[in-house]
C-alpha cells in the first residue's frame, strides 16, 4: 500500500502543475487587450488536457485496483461458503457414521479429460486429496459421463474385480475406492445450462450404507439440489470447463 501511495503523489503534482500553468495563461490572456490567436489556443487545450491526463490514469490505476481487492475478498467468501456446504452435506448422514463421512467437490480438467479434487470437507489422505480420475472412471466419473443423475453406490463387500468391473478403475485407485463402503455422486451442473456439466459432488463414507442414511430420499434430494443451485454458484468460473455428456437427451 505504501508503494501505491508513493505512485499517486508525483501523478497530482504533474497534474496540479499542469492545470496551474493553464490557469495562470488563460488569466494573463483575460486581464490583456491580447486576442490569441488559433495556435495559442490550441497550446492552452493542449496544457488543460495535459493537467487532466495524469487525474483520469490515476482514477483508471485506482478503479483497477478496487477492482482486484473486490475479486480476491469474492473469492475468499467463495471458498468459505464451499467449505460451509460441504460440511453441511457431510452433517446430513445419520449419527453414526459422522466420523466416517467426507465430502469433495470434482471439477473436469479438458486438457487431461480428467476429474480432480477442487475442495473437500472431511478426513482425506494423501492420495485421494490428490487423485484424478478419468472422467469415465470411479463413481464420479460414472455419474459425470454416462448417468448424468445422482447415483449412490454401496461398496460393501465388493471385490477389486467387482470395482473394477462396475467403475472402470484403474489399478492406482483401486485401493483408495476399497476403503470406502457407500458413495452417493451428484453432477454439478455449468450455471445457467443445466446441460453441460463441470463436475461431480461426492459424500462417501467407510461406514455401510444403512449406517449413513445416504440412500434415504429426503438425503439424495438434498444433495441433488446442492449441488445442482447452490454449490455452482460458488466455484471459480476460470476453473469451470463445461462439457455436454455422450448421448445427452437420447
């Protein structure tokens, strides 16, 4: 802020100097018999705008930077109200699977067509805080490419053929899926086109799918309207890439 202030200093007298020297001109002019000439007003606009330009580039310099300040304070509540819903999704299974339930958000990459973590709520190791699915693999990528609706799964007791039979996955998240026994994805839709997604919510659990309630309906429907109003509204546009799913609408 500092170096700001220092900028804005030389700019006023630069422009306080410019309309002092117009203004001490045109009042010689008036108190003298002398007509000026076009070539003398000319030099008088020419002073006038001179003393202008330095006030109108500080107000662009300054317009710029309020500008910057109201972006990042917008993103920071941004991510704050993310972190909020998805710990509220995460409060919506029942007592006793609390401790075993994480949320995450998954945004489509198109240059690696792949979907990746943008923000969880919830215990996370290492590996899945970083994993990237294919955008037709794992739940998520099941319900971004091909169901298009909010699907719950339950793992319990599935096999690594079973896995990677059902969700495609490849060998390096084969481990990190078995940990889990219940899975409920909802597509995140691109706002204002409820056609093309940008992602998938994710609420999964280690407990069995009768312990967290996610196959309840009033559950599932709350879910699917969180991610589907409120949860897109949030996400940073520059991260959002839309994409019309295979075989959309038939």
């Amino acid at each position: 802020m500092q170096r700001w202030k220092s900028q804005r200093l030389p700019l006023a007298i630069i422009a306080f100097s410019g309309l002092a020297s117009f203004a001490n001109l045109a009042l010689q002019i008036s108190l003298s018999d002398y007509s000026p000439s076009a070539d003398v007003l000319f030099l008088l606009v020419f002073i006038f705008i001179g003393g202008l330009i330095p006030i109108i580039l500080n107000e662009i310099r300054v317009h710029g930077e309020n500008r910057r300040q109201i972006a990042e304070l917008l993103a920071d509540r941004n991510q704050l109200v993310l972190t909020d819903l998805l710990r509220f999704a995460r409060r919506l299974v029942l007592d006793s699977a609390a401790a075993t339930t994480r949320s995450s958000i998954f945004l489509y990459d198109d240059i690696t067509r792949e979907l990746y973590v943008y923000k969880h709520s919830g215990h996370f190791e290492d590996d899945e805080i970083d994993i990237r699915f294919g955008n037709n693999e794992g739940a998520v990528g099941f319900v971004f490419w091909y169901e298009g609706e909010t699907t719950v799964f339950n793992l319990d007791g599935a096999s690594y053929h079973e896995l990677r039979q059902l969700l495609r996955l490849r060998p390096p998240h084969e481990a990190p899926t078995q940990r889990l026994k219940t899975i409920l994805a909802a597509p995140i839709p691109f706002p204002g086109d409820e056609d093309r997604l940008i992602g998938v919510l994710a609420v999964d659990s280690s407990s069995p799918i009768e312990a967290t309630g996610l196959d309840e309906q009033q559950i599932v429907d709350t879910l699917s309207n969180l991610a589907k109003t409120l949860i897109p509204q949030h996400i940073d546009p520059d991260r959002m890439r839309p994409i019309r799913r295979p075989g959309y609408g038939g």
